[in-house]
C-alpha cells in the first residue's frame, strides 16, 4: 500500500479557475487535484486531496492527519495569515508538512507576508502556480523517504 500524503486546501480555493485569474492562473482546483494524484503516482504515494472554507474542519483535517497520513501539504489560504488553531494543530503533526501557496505571498500584500503554517512547516513553496503542488510532492516524497531510512 503506498503512503497517503494528505493535500488540505483552505478557504476560496474552490473558485480557482475564476476568482482573481490573474493572481491564481486559470487552473480549477480539479485540474490541481488530478495533477498531484498523476504525479503522486510516479512517487509512488497516494493523495487524499481535500478542500474546505471552514477553519474547523480544516484543524480536524490537520488531526486526523496525524494518525491516517505519511505526509501534509496544506494550502491554508487566507488561514495561512490568521489562525493560530492551525498552527496549533499542525504543530502536533509528527509528520513531514510542507505549506504552498499559488502566488508569491511576499509580493502581494502586507499582511499575507505572514504565515502561521510556516512556524510548523519543514518548507514553503510559493509563487509557482499549479506547478507548487508538485514540488511539494517531491519535498514531501523526499522527508518519507529520509524518515524512514532513520527509523
């Protein structure tokens, strides 16, 4: 059975492909979501690929998480800026979290240079578009692997 790496996507991720194409392309999210379950393949993980617009859930994702996956790649939108309940919750994933974002957060406006998630992440990757989520899924691939090398 491959390793599940979980990819939590936040608030208004939904509307990808029509809210603001200029900052997030014109890329829907299903179009992300079969991205990372091809590219996931070829790592040989699986990915159970989620979106919600409520923070709770979101945090309940985050727990579960630390029992059902090998791994976390968390788009947490605008709760990226404002919840310290993610943070909290992702701090107490014993699992490798990478945070992506679609845009560069650090040429957008001042308050999204903030991230909560970044105190609990082993890395960021912004600005990429789409192409991010891959590139989380090598990272992510890349800590499995090392992880259980050590154990």
């Amino acid at each position: 059975m491959s390793p599940t790496v979980f990819i939590l996507n936040g608030p208004n991720l939904n509307l990808l492909g029509t809210r603001q194409p200029e900052v997030y392309g014109h890329e829907t999210l299903a179009d992300i979501r079969r991205l990372c379950e091809d590219h996931a393949e070829g790592l040989g993980l699986s990915v159970d690929f989620r979106q919600t617009n409520h923070e709770g859930e979101l945090v309940t994702w985050v727990q579960e998480a630390r029992t059902a996956a090998a791994g976390l790649i968390v788009n947490a939108a605008a709760y990226t800026h404002t919840s310290v309940a993610l943070l909290d919750a992702l701090l107490a994933v014993d699992r490798p979290v990478v945070e992506v974002h679609l845009s560069n957060i650090h040429k957008r406006e001042p308050f999204r240079h903030h991230s909560y998630v970044s105190k609990a992440a082993h890395g960021m990757i912004c600005g990429f578009g789409s192409h991010g989520y891959v590139l989380a899924l090598d990272a992510v691939a890349r800590l499995i692997r090392s992880q259980k090398e050590k154990s």
